[in-house]
C-alpha cells in the first residue's frame, strides 16, 4: 500500500507542474509567449502655433509621433522603414523621417511648420503614415515584423484644422514675398535645398495619384531641369500562398524586366523644372494587367536607381505604397456580355440625355445591382475645328479648382456614393463663360480614378456634341 501511494504522489506532481505553468504565463508571472513590436503613428495640431497673419492666412505646426506600443524592441536596418507626411487628395508629398530601432516604449516625435495656410474650402487634411520595405516580413528578422498594421497611419482632417483656425486670435505679419500660399518651406525640412552650390540643380521624386489603378506621377521639383532618367519597381506579395515575392507570374518574358534585380526599369523623359510625368505600373510598358492575381501587394518605386543625375536632394527618391487588387478577369460563361462580370456589382456611366454641358451640368447613374462609393466624374470639352493650345472652349478662374494633375484637360470632381439606380447631377460654376457660335465636344468619364469595381468598365465615357 505505501509503495501505491507514492506513485500516485508522482503522478499528481507530474500533472500540477505544466498546469501551474500554464496558469503563470497566462496571468503575467512568466515572459510572454510571442514578443512582438508593434508601431503606433499619431498626429495632431500643435494648438499653441496656429497664427492668423493679416492676409487672412495661418501658420501653425504639424506634430506627431511614431510609438513602439508593442512587448518588444523594433530593430532594423536603416532603409527598410519610413514615416512620411504628405497631403490626403492631393498626392502632396512633404517629406519624410527615417530610422533604424525603436525600443519598447519608445516615442520618436516629429514637426513640420507651415505658413500661409488660406482658410476656408482651402484647408487640406493631412495623414502622417508609416511605410515598410516590402521584403520586410521576408528578411528573416522577426525584430522588424510590425505586429498590428492597422495603427500605421493616422490623419489630420480639414475640419480639424479649420476648428483650430477659428480659435486663432492673434495677427502677425505676413512672411516675406516668394513664399507661395500654403506651401511649407523646403529651407525647414531640407536646408540643402537653399545652399548657393546646389539650388540649381534638379530634384526627382515620385507621387502616388492612384494606387488602386497604379497611376503615380514623376515629378522634378528641383530649380534646374533633369535629362532622361529610369525608375525602378520593385514589386511583392504580402500575403499569399504563392512561392515567390515577384508580382508577375512565372515565365511571364518581359521587356523592361531585369532578372538579375527581380524588377522593372522604366525610362523617363527629360523633365523642366516643376514638370511630371504620368506612369501607369499597371499599363503596358510596365507590369501588364495580366500580370495581377488577387493578392496583397507592396511596390517599392525608386526614381533615378542607378543614381546618374546629380540632383539637390537625393534622400526623397524612395516611395512605398500597398494595396490590395481584389477582382480578377476570368473567362466569361456562355452568355454573359462581353465587358461585364457577373455577380452583384455597381455600374456607373454617364447620362447625356437632361445633361446641359453649356451649363456645367452633368449627370452620372449608377445602373448596377449594388451601392457604389465615392468616386470621380471628369469632364472634358472641345472645340470643333479648333488648333490652339487647350480646347479652345471658355474658362473661368473659379474652374481651377477642378483642375486634377492625374487627369490633364479634365476637370475633375468628386460624387458621392449611389445606390442601385440612382442619378446624381453635378455642377460647375458657369457664371461669367461665354460661348461663341459653335459645335462642342463633351466628353464625361463615370469613375474616371478608377476606384469603383464595377461590373462593367467599358461604359464609363461617353460624348456628346451640342451647338451653341
């Protein structure tokens, strides 16, 4: 009997220790099972800075913070991470912060000031974002694997700013002439930029219009102008099943593809001081549309990557972006229109029957089965017969603020969501044009940034041609 009962204590002890360890790592007695960094960016308006000048403008300063919230150490190299601040709608890039590490509970702080601000329809909204190297997760370094993505940006919203502005009372004096109204001084972000040896020198840099349908814009914001150069794209797989990080499938032979970086160079023009360039990654001189598969994707754009331009400012020559492509063109059942994918999905064309386009008045309907999200109607007219510069129809200064850098000779505005079947007029400020004797061309584009899947893509432009 004493010999079973000691072996019944041995079992009961061989039992309780994993339990009792179990029970300690939950309630916080023993190191935590995953420790994982996780980054958290927030930005706010400095309240004490907001200034009203005597032209009615504001100065104030941007302020935010990169806090490492998680249970461990953010450890990395130096280029595989950047904080950036740009303009929400305006594909504005202001600048950015890079760094390395952040510990446990560490707060990186950051500040940008900006003078001249016009109030009112004016103000913009700001997003403080952080962006990774898209090779990140694949380095084999769990020190720089963000755990939670979801807290990677935050946004500074118009409102916001126009609630601050209304609080401003004091006046001070305007700053100097050749400041443009609303645009932050380079000399605070980059004083490199104003040094007498370099000013003359171009500076290239890339902008996101559209990431969705891959449109970005090269733009030389430097002083002189920049001969021909080459971007560089470097795309990869977030999340997928897929072995491999490049975009394009496998075997896929393509032009401008280099084997040995994995990517894409594409060539740009020569561009004059404040001129850009439209690219489309999706287009056929870069990644075909074939290409895509529904996936997760980061794409690393580098402008002037083999470095033969001498430029003011070679740090911004980096931009990240990720997005998700969903829909893929499958081949179409038997009796099934060709253009239009089934399934319940939103339409959204333009309707020409009620338009006057003489008036600035457009209509666009959403003739599919489901709600479509806010998107844009561009709208572009022409004179019949007319060779000068532009289109030869009548302008206004209070139609340029319609105008969209992604969508030249357009003007560009924004429709809210619809529901199935319903009809949506715009309208543009028409007072003031005068029309002379003559045949028009119109030509309206439904979902012209392309961010609405919809069942049919083919119907999104019409024309129409009225005389006056």
């Amino acid at each position: 009997m004493k010999q079973i009962k000691k072996t019944n204590q041995k079992w009961k002890l061989s039992f309780m220790l994993p339990l009792a360890g179990l029970m300690a790592m939950t309630m916080g007695f023993a190191s935590p099972a995953f420790a994982r960094p996780d980054l958290q960016v927030r930005v706010w308006v400095d309240a004490n800075s907001v200034h009203k000048n005597t032209n009615n403008t504001y100065n104030f300063t941007i302020r935010g913070q990169l806090k490492n919230v998680g249970n461990s150490d953010y450890v990395s190299r130096r280029n595989q991470q950047v904080l950036f601040l740009h303009q929400v709608g305006r594909s504005n890039h202001i600048t950015n912060w890079h760094f390395s590490r952040l510990n446990r509970g560490q707060v990186m702080k950051v500040h940008v000031p900006v003078i001249n601000q016009p109030g009112g329809e004016f103000v913009p909204s700001y997003e403080l974002a952080l962006s990774f190297d898209p090779d990140i997760y694949l380095d084999k370094n769990p020190a720089n694997d963000d755990h939670n993505r979801h807290n990677n940006q935050a946004t500074l919203s118009n409102r916001t700013l126009s609630n601050a502005f209304a609080r401003a009372r004091r006046t001070i004096t305007v700053r100097p002439a050749g400041v443009r109204p609303g645009v932050i001084r380079p000399n605070i972000i980059s004083p490199k930029v104003f040094n007498p040896k370099i000013k003359t020198k171009p500076d290239l840099i890339t902008q996101v219009i559209n990431a969705q349908s891959g449109l970005i814009l090269v733009k030389n914001i430097g002083l002189a102008t920049a001969r021909p150069s080459h971007l560089f794209i470097l795309c990869s797989r977030i999340k997928s099943h897929y072995r491999g990080n490049a975009c394009v499938n496998p075997g896929l032979r393509l032009p401008n593809f280099i084997t040995r970086y994995n990517g894409f160079s594409l060539r740009i023009p020569a561009l004059r001081s404040g001129a850009s360039y439209r690219v489309n990654l999706w287009g056929r001189g870069a990644i075909p549309v074939s290409a895509k598969v529904p996936d997760t994707y980061a794409i690393r754009l580098s402008i002037d990557w083999d470095k033969q331009i001498a430029e003011s400012n070679e740090g911004n020559n980096l931009t990240r972006l990720n997005f998700t492509f969903r829909d893929i063109i499958t081949p179409r059942p038997v009796g099934v229109r060709p253009g239009v994918i089934s399934g319940k999905k939103p339409d959204l064309v333009p309707v020409i029957r009620g338009s006057n386009p003489f008036k600035l008045k457009f209509k666009v309907k959403n003739q599919g089965r489901a709600t479509a999200g806010a998107s844009k109607l561009a709208v572009r007219c022409k004179k019949l017969g007319y060779r000068g510069p532009g289109g030869g129809c009548p302008n206004s200064p209070a139609l340029a603020r319609y105008s969209d850098a992604s969508l030249p000779g357009f003007l560009v505005f924004t429709v809210p969501s619809l529901r199935a079947g319903q009809v949506y007029t715009a309208s543009l400020p028409a007072k003031g044009l005068k029309w002379l004797k003559s045949k028009y061309k119109f030509t309206v584009k439904a979902d012209a940034s392309r961010v609405v899947a919809e069942s049919n893509e083919r119907n999104n432009v019409k024309s129409m041609v009225r005389r006056r």
